[in-house]
C-alpha cells in the first residue's frame, strides 16, 4: 500500500480493492449454486435408483443400491462445500475490505479445484459400476436364458414321451395322458406351462391344396367357408376364394399375383401351400383383426366360433387331406365339415362321444346320411396324427416360449416337424 499510494490516490486504490472482493464474492456465490445444483441432482438420482430398485430382480436390486450409495456420498460432499462456499462468501462479505485478498483467492482456486476434482472421480466410479453392473447384468440374462431353454427342452421331451407312450394309437380321445397339461415350479426356479394338443381337433387350411382335390369329396374350400361362417364372417366367398387363388398353382382367378402387384402389396401369390400363419396375413382379406374373437350378438349365438380353435395350419403338400378327428374337435369344426345345414349331426357326435369315444365312425350311421357321408368321409378320423406344443418357462421376469408341432407316426414313433423358441 504504501507503494502504491506512490502513484494512486486513496479513493483510487479503495475502488480497485472494492471490485476485486465484488469479483471473489461473486465467484463464491456461483460456486456455492453449482455446487447446490449437483448436490441436488446427487440426491434425485439416488432417490431414482432406491425406488427403481423395488421394481427389479434381486442381484439387479443390489447393485442399484450400490450406485444409489456412490450417489448419495457424492451428493453428500456437494452439499459439504456448499456449506463451504456459503460460509465463506459470508465471511468475506462482513470482512469487507479487510482480510488478505491474495490469501483468501488462493483458497477459493484450491476449492475450486477439489470440486472439480471429487466431480471427475465421482463421475469415473459411477462409469465403472455403470460399466460392471451392465456386464453382470448380461450375463446373469445368458445364464437365465440358458436355464429356461434347458426347462423348455426338457418339458417338450417329456411330453413328447408321454405321447409316444399312448395305450391305444388307433383312438385319440380328450382326457388322454398326453394332453395333460403340466404346469410346474423345478429345483432351479423355473416355471414352466406346458399344453399339448391334437391338430387334428380343427381343420387344416392346407386341404384347399390336396393335389387333384378330393374325388368325391366336399371340396375343402366349401368346409373353411362354412367354418368362417360358425365364426361370424356371413361375406366368407371372396376371402375363400382368395385362399383358392394363393395356393393353387395356376394364375387364373381375381385374387392372382396381378391382384397383388396392381395393389401395389409387393409380392404374388405363392401358388403352393402355407406355410405359417404370417403368410396368411398376406393374402387378401386376412389380417390379425380377422382372428380376433368377434362379440356376441345375443346369449346363445350360433356363430361365435373362434377361427384360431378351429383352423390349422399343418404345412407340406399332400394328396389326400388331413382328416379332422371326431373325438377332439369342436362343435363348430364339426359343423363346418358336415355342413351349415347338418348342425345336429355335430350336436349328436359332441353328445355321443362324452361317455364313448367313438373307436370307428360306424356309430355316425344312424344319423349321417350314407350320401353326405361318402362325400366327408375323407375329412374324418377317430384318431390323430399332428400334435403342437405350446410352452412358456419364466424365472424372475424373464420367459421364454416354445412352440413345437410334431407328426405321430401310426406305430407311436414321433416327429419333430417345427420347432421354435420365442
Ligand atoms: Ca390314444
Ligand atoms: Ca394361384
């Protein structure tokens, strides 16, 4: 001071000492802010993380909580040099413009820098557990993916098992061994649901492709046209024939590959079999809203079948068709078979067959007209030859799906036609 007072007046020197104190004052103040707004945000993530934890899976639970932890302790040092940084802009204001300025700005440069400091590692452990919690997430999920498939695997098995165990080959009944629903917990914690039923208890779409047709036969494509009709589509003509058009191997009707290209859709007609659900969507008239089970139009409504439980789809070519079998299929399956007109002939068999699975169709004489029944008899069986499989296993909240579909040969010997895990 003295040397200064050298070359500047008094009020001079006290103007320049006046703004750098405003200057400090002002810098405390904005660290004192941030370091309050990180601490703030320390604490709503860590609150983020605790509640977040209540709604995963124990080892995911821990190390959230773990991470909360990291938060909460950085949280905790903002808040600690908030204090500081507020004590000390406090101190320098009643100081005024006594107190060592130099000393006082080394000591904010220090402050800063450990608040930079404490920011970077609590930013880099962050990272890391972030890093090591989603390393040991993946492969806590491969090794529960591995179990529920190892489940899955071994549930299909046995039930496959089982159906090849079946006393009477030739009879295929509801109430069997094998369509015994298993619905179990194992040692390792794995729920599984398993379901297998018989194809055969609904009518395959495929028999629209029978090579040559079925000689004497009601045309399959009348049958999957009555059968929508039980399931409340009463316009059912040009989706049939749509279906007509898709899998015979001419390109001569309305719904042929120009149909398709003049719509625009990209693609033609496959002229050959289906071969999955998804490419039934492709043809005209067919979407997932179609499959959908339709209200009811009063208490008892006739035509409220549902088209997933009565059509299949069993793919591959073939010369004769599936036959539907009497002893597991729906009332509207059968209605679709014998004809709109012959209802009570489903009646009759879904009544006959609660005390007596029916071992031949002679017991159908009586009240199956010998005409009508030349003309279904390739339609019908008392036993069945394609089984699914629809299975779930689940561990924790995590799943996984099965769906098999499997031939059973006439000696019991069982093939595995499809198999998928979803
Ligand atoms: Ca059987
Ligand atoms: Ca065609």
């Amino acid at each position: 001071m003295a040397v200064m007072k050298g070359f500047y007046s008094e009020s001079e020197v006290s103007s320049g000492v006046h703004r750098r104190s405003g200057h400090r004052r002002s810098v405390l103040r904005r660290m004192r802010v941030l370091s309050g707004l990180l601490a703030g945000m320390c604490f709503l993530i860590t609150a983020g993380m605790i509640v977040g934890a209540l709604f995963v899976s124990c080892d995911t639970r821990i190390r959230l909580l773990f991470l909360a932890g990291s938060y909460l302790v950085t949280g905790v040092i903002f808040l600690l040099l908030r204090l500081l940084f507020a004590r000390r802009a406090e101190a320098r204001h009643s100081s005024g413009r006594r107190g060592t300025h130099s000393e006082s700005g080394r000591r904010g440069s220090v402050l800063v820098m450990v608040l930079v400091l404490v920011t970077l590692a609590a930013l880099l452990v962050t990272e890391s557990q972030v890093i090591a919690a989603l390393r040991m997430r993946l492969e806590g999920a491969r090794l529960r993916n591995a179990c529920l498939r190892a489940a899955l695997t071994d549930s299909a098995l046995r039930a496959i098992e089982r159906l090849g165990r079946d006393r009477d080959f030739t009879v295929d009944y509801i109430g069997e061994e094998w369509g015994r629903t298993v619905e179990t917990t194992r040692q390792d914690g794995v729920a599984v649901f398993l379901k297998l039923e018989d194809e055969n208890r609904r009518f395959d779409v495929n028999n629209i492709f029978v090579a040559g047709g079925v000689p004497n036969g009601r045309p399959a494509a009348e049958i999957v046209q009555d059968i929508m009709t039980v399931c409340g589509d009463f316009t059912p003509i040009t989706r049939v024939q749509a279906l007509r058009d898709w899998v015979d191997p001419d390109e001569e009707g309305f719904r042929e590959s120009d149909f398709y290209r003049d719509h625009g859709a990209g693609y033609g007609c496959r002229n050959r079999w289906l071969a999955c659900w998804p490419e039934l969507l492709l043809v005209d008239g067919f979407s997932r809203d179609y499959f959908r089970p339709r209200p009811r139009r009063a208490v008892v409504d006739p035509f409220h079948g549902r088209l997933l439980e009565c059509l299949a789809l069993i793919p591959g070519g073939r010369t004769r068709p599936v036959a539907v079998n009497v002893n597991t299929a729906g009332r509207d399956v059968l209605t679709g078979v014998f004809g709109l007109e012959n209802a009570q002939i489903a009646e009759y068999i879904v009544n006959f067959r609660r005390d007596h699975p029916l071992a031949s169709l002679a017991p159908l004489t009586p009240v199956v007209p010998e005409r009508l029944m030349k003309r279904v008899r390739p339609y019908l069986a008392v036993r069945s030859e394609f089984f699914s499989i629809r299975a779930r296993a689940s561990r924790e909240g995590a799943a996984l799906g099965l769906r098999a579909l499997l031939r059973r040969k006439d000696g019991g010997g069982v093939q595995v036609l499809q198999w998928v895990m979803m």
